[in-house]
C-alpha cells in the first residue's frame, strides 16, 4: 500500500473550567458506552452548523481496547448535496477551454469535505489535520458530543491547546508581543490582570486563527481594526498591478507605558489553530529563532487519495509515545495521569 508523508500535531485539554481530575479519553469512553452510541455511527451525527453538513465520529478504535490507556477515532465531514464538480476531459487535450461538469453521486450519497484523525492519552491529544477539517472541527465536535450526552454545561467547551517551542527547541517564553500575518492582498478588486490576558487570547483567536483558516486578507484585518471604505479604496489604489500589500496583526497588553508579557499558557491557546509559519513572538530573545508547534512528520499508507484509518490512528499513538520518551509531554500509557 503506497504511503504519504503527513504531519502529526500535538494538543492537550485545558482542564480549567471543567472540574476537578477531568480526563478526556474517560470521559469520550464512558459516553459511548453509556449512551449506546459505540456500536452504531448513526447515533454520533452531528449537524454543527445547523446548514445539513453533518461532522461525525466516525471509525474509532476496537471498543475493546478502550480500557487500556488510549482512545482514537476518525471524524468525517460530509458537505451539503450530492454534487461533485469536474473537468471531465484530459488535460493534455487541445481545447479553448474545458468544461466544467457537475456529476451527482446519488440521493443516498453524501460527498466527503475531509477528514481528520486523532488518538486521546488521558488529556493528551494527538492529531491528524485534513485541508477542510482542522483542530477547531474536533473542539467543537467533542464539545457538542459531551453537551449532548451532558457532560459539559452550557458554556463549557471542549479546547485543544498546541505547545509551542522556540526555533532553538527550547520551551518558550513569555512574550511582549504576538504578530500575526493576514493573507496578502494582490492588486484589483478583492498589571495585566486575567480578564486581560483573557480579551487578549480572544482577539487573537477570532479575529486572527478564525481569518487565517476562512481565507481572510490584510484588507479584513484593516477592517476589523476600524479602517474605514475610504481609507481601505485609498490603499488599494496604491498597489501596483503586479504587486500586492503584506500585513501583519500584532497584539500586546500594555499597563500604562509599558508592554506586559503574554503568559506561554495564553500563547497555546490562542495560537492553537494558527500555522507557526505566520507568527512570531517579540521578548526575551525568542523571535531570533522563530516559533514551532510540538509536531513530527511521519509516513502514513494511503488507498487512493484517502489516509488509511487504522495506520493513521496508529502512527499518532507513536508519536505519542515517542514525545513522552523524550520527556515533551507529561503523558503516560501505565494508566496514570
């Protein structure tokens, strides 16, 4: 079976705000086999965006293993309708164009928008990200699974933090200030207190990882900060026809005159769902190196353009494991926490 080099993400409950000695993988194992819904993937639809998309959890490990230390699945999300869209000639034919065809697969069928993989180690979590199905699907799939099953109070939600490193591999350090960059736009049309920090990983999140992931540009991050039409037109204009216009979104706390640092608690929060590649950090040095999310690359076989389930889930346990043996997370596979 051919293979395919794919990344596996590391991310961790925040446990704050969900009680005392919360544990994830437990949790996810005694619902399903509480509620019924282990044996039948009919019972773990969801339609989160109320829009007939539904995201489900779909395969998931052998329900007798889920006694040992680990828990992992597949969560699926099947778009709208029953049409796929394509070019049905060769693309080495001689044409003045080519037609672009819509093919129904059926009434009963539904068409895939992507998929995602992941494995659960007490509050460990590791991941596989598809291009249209990334961490934030999981989050709010699980939060709406648990709420559904009533385990999680309105309000309360399930959050995958990332940990990031320094370029240099060491841990990071608070920060003063965060930058992130908005897509770019090419010419033509198209003490700090808790409550603070808080705002600030609010921010950061929905106006920046939101943005980045929907395909937000440096014109909507303007927006956002209060740039008027005018303003915006005016600067448009500015741009030559073969340029473009780059921007960068930055956030900091400041009390009185001074730049508070940005906790490394709030940085894998609020940057959980943001590629390292567009950020950069400013204090004690690190931005020199750059920021990198706790990941590993590994080969994992394929059937056509699909992962395959089972190695997918399988390689995520390993890197697992292995950042455990290498002491970058504090997880273990004894059964203790």
């Amino acid at each position: 079976m051919p293979n395919k080099k794919i990344t596996i993400q590391y991310r961790q409950l925040k446990t704050e705000g969900l009680g005392d000695g919360v544990d994830l993988k437990a949790m996810l194992v005694d619902v399903l086999r509480r509620r019924g819904w282990a044996d039948n993937a009919k019972l773990r639809i969801l339609d989160l965006d109320q829009d007939q998309s539904f995201v489900i959890l779909n395969k998931i490990s052998v329900s007798s293993t889920w006694d040992g230390p680990v828990f992992s699945g597949q969560i699926i999300h099947l778009q709208e309708g029953s049409d796929v869209h394509a070019v049905m000639q060769s693309l080495e034919e001689d044409t003045s164009e080519f037609l672009l065809q819509s093919l129904n697969v059926g009434d009963r069928a539904r068409v895939l928008k992507g998929a995602l993989y992941f494995a659960v180690v007490g509050n460990h979590v590791g991941l596989i990200e598809g291009q249209q199905v990334r961490g934030r699907t999981l989050e709010r799939y699980l939060t709406a699974l648990l709420q559904r099953a009533d385990e999680l109070e309105a309000g309360q939600a399930i959050i995958l933090n990332s940990k990031f490193f320094a370029g240099d591999g060491k841990e990071l350090d608070e920060s003063s200030e965060i930058t992130v960059a908005a897509a770019r736009n090419r010419a033509g049309p198209g003490g700090a207190s808790g409550e603070q920090e808080e705002r600030a990983a609010e921010i950061i999140e929905r106006e920046a990882a939101q943005a980045r992931e929907h395909g937000a540009t440096v014109f909507d991050v303007l927006r956002t900060l209060g740039w008027g039409p005018d303003a915006i037109s005016s600067l448009r204009a500015e741009i030559p026809d073969d340029g473009w216009i780059e921007g960068f979104f930055r956030v900091f706390i400041k009390e009185k005159r001074k730049k508070k640092p940005i906790s490394r608690a709030t940085i894998n929060e609020a940057l959980r769902n943001i590629d390292p590649a567009d950020l950069g950090l400013r204090g004690n040095g690190s931005e020199k190196n750059g920021i990198v999310k706790l990941s590993v690359q590994r080969l994992v076989e394929t059937n056509r353009s699909l992962l395959d389930p089972a190695d997918a889930m399988e390689q995520i346990v390993n890197a697992l494991r292995d950042w455990a043996a290498a002491g970058k997370i504090d997880c273990h596979f004894d059964g203790s926490s």
